[in-house]
C-alpha cells in the first residue's frame, strides 16, 4: 500500500519563522517591557522587590501578556525540527517521540514565566514582600534550572542528525556537533543554586547571559539551517516528480495548487 506525505513548504517556513517570535518575546516583552533583562538583583530585599513590582506594574502587565503568546510559538517552531527527525529515523521513532516529550514539557516551562510575573503584579500593593520574594526566585528558577529538558533535546537531535539514513543528511553533520555543545555549554545555569551574587547567581553572565546566549543562538542557527532543509527537500520532491520518479507523486493542495509529496510503501 501506498501513503503519501505532503510537504507543504508555507507551512513548514512559517513554523520555521515562528521562532523568531520566541525570540521577540525574550527582547521586546521581557527586555525592553518589563525591563527584566537581567534579571533583578536576588540580593535585593523583599520590599525592594515588591516595589519593583508596584513600579512596573502596567508595564509587567503588558509585556506577560506579550510573551505568554509569543512563547506559546515555541511549541510550532519544535515541531519542525521533530518533522525531519522522524525523516531521519528508520523502523521505531524513539528520538522523534522523545523529541515530542521534550518540546511538550519545555512548552510548560515557558509559559510559567510570564504568568508567574502576571500574578505578582496583579495584587502587587497588597501582597506580602516575601511571598512577591519566593515567587520571583521561583520564576528564575524556572527560566535557568530547568535546562536539563533543553539539553536533552538538543542532544537528541543531534542523534537524530548523527543517525540519519538520507543521502544527503537532511542537516549537515556539523548541524549535530554544534547541538551537543549547546547541550552542555547551558549547564552553567544549574549554578544558581548555590550563589546570591556573582557570575553565578540568576542575574550572573555565567548563569544567566552565558546560557542566555546559547540557548537563543542555537535556536537562531537552527531557524536557518532549517530554512535551508525546507528549500532542499521542496527542490529534490519538485524535480524527482517532474522527472516521473516512482517514490514521488503530485498531489492537490489547497485551491488546486499542485505540490510534491513523499510516497512511502
């Protein structure tokens, strides 16, 4: 039996293009906003903080807002590259449902954060300085030490890259070398555990902007690398159809335009 698998590009470049939205949720909603990049100093008081809070208080309102949408992106963009993994993988997709996991559970993480920051600043004035403490502790905490999910998703996709059956790879092998040490250079993050002030601490350049950078930028390598898949695949399904190959058919899509599609058997 035959089954055909669509590759509808729009589509495809538009989850692709969705994670600069990520992105513009960290810059403008968190950065530029609510003015939390860095984070606030943990050595400040409770009271320091709260009124940190009562100050911005519109201003965090807006920016939650913000990025609790554009972070819900992050779910479309994982899915792209969970996509060509399960291209890669032959027999039984492990790495493709662990990359499912794995963007699912990183989804939750990241909409905690600017919900976290909604809720102190909805009763801000009223609320007691310590609770507005533990809770901006816990939202850092949840925006740095809950690097191991992200780690291991890279790490996955390189394993995917590493084992791919295509001829080319789908991504460049040093596609997967450049994911393990994004793997391993966001563990710094886990730091923040032990320090209050310091390159360690959750506003620290080895906890926060060092990880901050990496994890940021392999996503921007990987929007391009990803970019550049969709366009040789769409290419390679286009002139293997064109040429009558058995393993490509053309299909219908949308108002009668006519796409390439995989075949499998």
């Amino acid at each position: 039996m035959i089954r055909q698998i669509e590759l509808d590009k729009g589509v495809a470049k538009a989850f692709t293009w969705s994670a600069v939205v990520v992105i513009v949720g960290l810059l403008v909603a968190q950065g530029f906003i609510m003015r939390f990049v860095p984070a606030p100093s943990p050595t400040l008081s409770a009271e320091e903080l709260r009124q940190v809070f009562i100050d911005r208080r519109f201003h965090i309102q807006i920016g939650s807002i913000i990025q609790i949408v554009a972070w819900s992106f992050w779910a479309t963009w994982g899915i792209v590259v969970t996509t060509f993994m399960r291209r890669m993988e032959r027999g039984y997709p492990f790495l493709t449902y662990a990359s499912i996991a794995l963007v699912g559970g990183g989804y939750v993480f990241f909409l905690f954060i600017p919900m976290t920051w909604a809720v102190c600043a909805y009763r801000a004035d009223e609320m007691d300085p310590q609770i507005i403490q533990f809770a901006n502790d816990w939202v850092w905490f949840d925006w740095l030490f809950t690097w191991p999910p992200f780690a291991i998703w890279f790490f996955v996709v390189a394993a995917a890259i590493f084992k791919d059956h295509n001829v080319p790879t789908l991504y460049p092998r040093w596609v997967a070398y450049f994911n393990l040490w994004c793997g391993f250079l966001i563990f710094p993050a886990a730091l923040i555990v032990f320090w209050k002030d310091g390159p360690f601490a959750y506003n620290g350049i080895l906890a926060f902007w060092f990880p901050v950078f990496i994890f940021f930028g392999e996503i921007i390598v990987m929007i391009v690398v990803s970019l550049q898949v969709i366009n040789r695949q769409a290419a390679r399904l286009q002139a293997e159809a064109e040429a009558g190959s058995a393993d490509v058919a053309w299909v219908e899509v949308g108002q009668g335009a006519s796409r390439p599609a995989f075949t499998d058997v």
